[in-house]
C-alpha cells in the first residue's frame, strides 16, 4: 500500500503509518498532508503516525501543532525522523521516537560499530526532566541535571556537568570502552554496553564521578582526580 | 487590562489541584479581582462541588463549545462572592469532546471582561491537559512532598517547557512541618532542589481544607485557617504583591516556640 500524491509518500509499517515528506516548504506539506488525511479519514482513523520530514528544520511550535491538528483527528503521531538536528532534538524534547526499528544497511551498522562514538556530540544546556529520553548514536554532554524518571542512551561517552540522578546508558551499542562521568553521580541506573550498575548511594558530599568498566569487566565508579 | 489565564495542573491526581484552584479563585475574589473558574476535568467534573454550585448548573464548558447555550448561559455565580463564576464541566461526556483549539477560542472570549481565568487541569499528560494548558499564559504546578508526585511535577515541568509555556511556578501543597522537622517527610528545599522553579507558595496539613471542601466552602475564605492564609498569600503573590512566606513551624506547642525565641536570640 503504497500511495503519491505530489510529495508526500505513504507507506505500511509493521504498527503504524510511515508518511514522508520533502524539502518544499513546511507550511504547504503540511496543509497538503492534513488535506490528504481529511481527504481519506477512514484510512487515517485511529493511526500511528511517523514522520519522516527530511531535513525540515522544525521548532516546538511546528510539531506541536501538527500533532493537535492530528490528535484531533484522530491520528496518534509517535516518531519523526529527520536528517536535521535541531528537529531530532525538538522531536526528543516532545518525547517522540526519532528512529523507527526498521532494518539498517549493513555497512553503516558496522559503522556505527566499529567507531568508538567520534561522530560528533549532542550538546544540551538544559536540565532533563523526568519523561525525557534523549538517544544518540555518538557522546552526549549535558550542562544541567539529569532528574530521576530521564533517560539518555547513547552510543558514545555521556558527560553530565551537573547532578545524575536518571538513567544513563553509555555504549549503548556494545562500546565497553564508553565512560559516565558527572559532577555528582547518584543515578537510579547505569548502563555501559552490556554492564548493569547497582544503584549508588546519593553522597552527603558529591565528588565529580566517573564510571567505566575495569579490567574484570565490571562496571565500577571512581572520584575523579585531575591530572 | 484583559485576565490573566492560569492553569493549574500536577501531573499525579490527588495532590490538591481541585482544591487549589478554588481556593485561589475565592481568594482573588474577595480581594476585588474578577475571576472565572473552568472546570478542566471533563467526565470527572469536582470544581462545582468544592465551590458548594453543584446543584446550579444547568449548562456545562460543552454545551458552550458545541453551541447549545451561550458562554454566559454557562456561568454561574457565586452567591457570596459576586465576582466569582463557574464554567462547570460536562459530566456525562470525555476529554476528547473539547480540542486545545476550542480552549483557545472559549478562553479568547471570557480574557475581556475578567481579571484572572484559571483553569483547572484533570491529572495525567494526556488530552485533557493539553487542553488545560493550551491557553494558559502562565501555568501553576501543584505538587505534594511525596516522592511520586514529585516526579510526575518534574515530568510536567518538562513538558511545559518543551511546549514554551515556562517552566511554570509551583505550590508545595500539605507540607506537614512536624513530619519534615521527623526527617520523615521530603521539605520544602527536598522539593525545590529536584525541581528547580519558582515557589509560589507553601500550603500546610491542614484538616480544614477537607471540611470546608466538603462543605462547599473553601477554606481561603476562613480567616482562622492556616491552610487559608497561605492561600490567600498565593492569590496576593498572583496579583504581583510580595508576600512573605508563612512561618510554618510556629504550631508546635509554646514550650517549643519560647525555645525557638530563646534560640534566635
């Protein structure tokens, strides 16, 4: 089932709808997607939706519009995918799913793989609260908290200049050699590739902090001593 | 000056938001503002209740918005404080009978003729929030000293900066002082250092709040109550006065108190 009308590409997913759109102007896909949807109600009711909007760069504003426009009618819209980085963030942000499990080209997987996290960091000045999930296929910094009920999963090293106190997962595709580290390290978990930490105890005290895994493969964390 | 629109909202159910709002909206009211109140909560309506106007409601927030009454059909007043009205929400129908949009333009006509419009949000992130929130230009987060519903205040936080509404200005509500002097409850500071945003208030335990709940009268408007006074403090910090905050511990038993000034000297 697969459908064109002018630039917009609708396909079947496994669980939902994959609908994308291109570079033209986002104000005219977006009234020519929601004059489709309200073209064919039945075939959209009760849908989920993800989007795939190129390299749009799209603000809080856009997105959240466009997802009242859809909820009211009917559409659930759960992912956006984008080749721009200020719309993953904003997706991120909004708590949609920025990538949608669909079988990657083998190169890039060994890719992804085999290079230990160097393609570029997320950088975010801001405290990530309790909801959020921030995934990254290279290292994260954070200048804020990382409130408890957050979550960040990235494939490099994740640098929290601030209190940890959420979820991290560092290598998350199987890099044992990805670091934590945070100014005060009281997480509910951590994560480095297949390690599991128990729960630290939150410090009278915090040390900046960094966690690893040793030589015997376990994950353990250190106080950070410069030099 | 056309009203200020406050939502009230939480996140967690059962942490005061009903009772927040109503006691701000009297509270306002008997201090001369013009304020309406809308019912956010529609299928589980309780503002009515609270507010002791249940049994006037005649029209409800959708009929308004579908059209069979006019919005002033909908607004009912309050018999003692005649600057305070009611928009009731629907009982017998859901959240998804109103959209954001409808909020928007129902809020758009009410902002002219009032001073303040607060709305109370239903708990949870789902449509009925997003439509509480839609038209807010500042938005209270209610909160209790409870590790849950703090994370789901956090959660809220989150949201409504992603969504450009400001972080939002919090109410510590039932702090229960001599549990937190115990180390048996999350303080104040506990509270604030998790959540990091503007404190607009500090409601104390207080078991006139459900009495005058259930009585149909808020406690804002008894002079005696504790509870009361803290809200009544709120209301003055939403006008913009600054008022500062309620010395809690000062219920602990006289011996307690002369220590306490025997120690500051």
């Amino acid at each position: 089932m697969t459908e064109t009308n002018s630039s917009i590409q609708i396909k079947g997913l496994r669980d939902g709808l994959l609908v994308s759109l291109d570079d033209a102007p986002w104000e005219e896909q977006r009234t020519n997607f929601l004059a489709q949807v309200d073209s064919q109600t039945a075939f959209f009711k009760g849908a989920r939706l993800a989007l795939d909007v190129a390299s749009q760069v799209l603000h809080v504003n856009d997105l959240v519009d466009l997802r009242d426009q859809l909820s009211e009618r009917g559409i659930f819209l759960w992912a956006i995918i984008s080749e721009s980085p200020t719309t993953e963030k904003t997706a991120q942000l909004l708590g949609l799913a920025t990538r949608i499990s669909k079988p990657r080209p083998e190169e890039s997987r060994q890719f992804s793989a085999a290079g230990s996290g160097e393609d570029g960091a997320l950088f975010l000045d801001k405290t990530l609260r309790s909801g959020t999930r921030i995934e990254f296929s290279g290292n994260v910094v954070v200048l804020g908290d990382v409130n408890p009920g957050a979550e960040i999963v990235a494939e490099g090293n994740v640098i929290i200049w601030g209190r940890l106190r959420g979820m991290v997962h560092a290598g998350s595709k199987g890099n044992k050699n990805a670091v934590i580290c945070a100014l005060d390290l009281s997480p509910t978990q951590l994560r480095i590739a297949g390690e599991v930490s128990a729960v630290l105890k939150p410090q009278e005290n915090p040390k900046p902090e960094i966690a690893r895994i040793n030589k015997d493969g376990k994950l353990q964390a250190e106080f950070w001593s410069p030099g | 000056m056309p009203a200020q629109v406050i939502t009230i909202t939480s996140g967690k159910g059962g942490v005061g938001k009903t009772t927040a709002t109503a006691n701000l909206a009297v509270a306002l009211a008997a201090e001369g503002s013009k304020v309406v109140c809308i019912d956010g909560d529609i299928g589980l309506r309780n503002l009515d209740v609270i507010l002791g106007l249940e049994n006037r409601i005649v029209y409800d927030i959708v009929d308004v918005i579908e059209g069979r009454c006019r919005l002033k059909q909908a607004m009912i007043r309050d018999k003692k404080l005649p600057n305070l009205y009611l928009i009731p929400a629907a009982q017998t129908r859901d959240k998804n009978a109103v959209s954001p949009s409808d909020m928007n333009r129902l809020i758009k006509d009410l902002r002219p003729d009032f001073d303040f419009v607060l709305i109370d949000s239903p708990a949870g992130i789902e449509r009925g929030f997003r439509n509480a929130i839609a038209a807010a230009d500042r938005v209270i987060v209610v909160t209790n000293p409870e590790v849950s519903a703090v994370r789901d205040a956090d959660r809220v936080i989150g949201i409504l900066e992603a969504e450009d509404k400001g972080p939002g200005a919090l109410i510590i509500n039932r702090l229960n002082p001599i549990l937190v002097k115990k180390n048996d409850m999350l303080s104040a500071d506990d509270v604030l250092d998790l959540l990091a945003v503007e404190l607009i208030g500090i409601v104390p335990e207080d078991e006139n709040v459900i009495i005058g709940s259930n009585r149909g009268a808020p406690v804002a408007s008894d002079p005696k109550s504790k509870a009361g006074q803290a809200f009544r403090n709120i209301a003055k910090r939403l006008k913009g006065e600054t008022v500062p905050f309620l010395d809690l511990e000062s219920t602990g038993s006289l011996w307690e108190r002369i220590q306490r000034l025997a120690g500051r000297k």
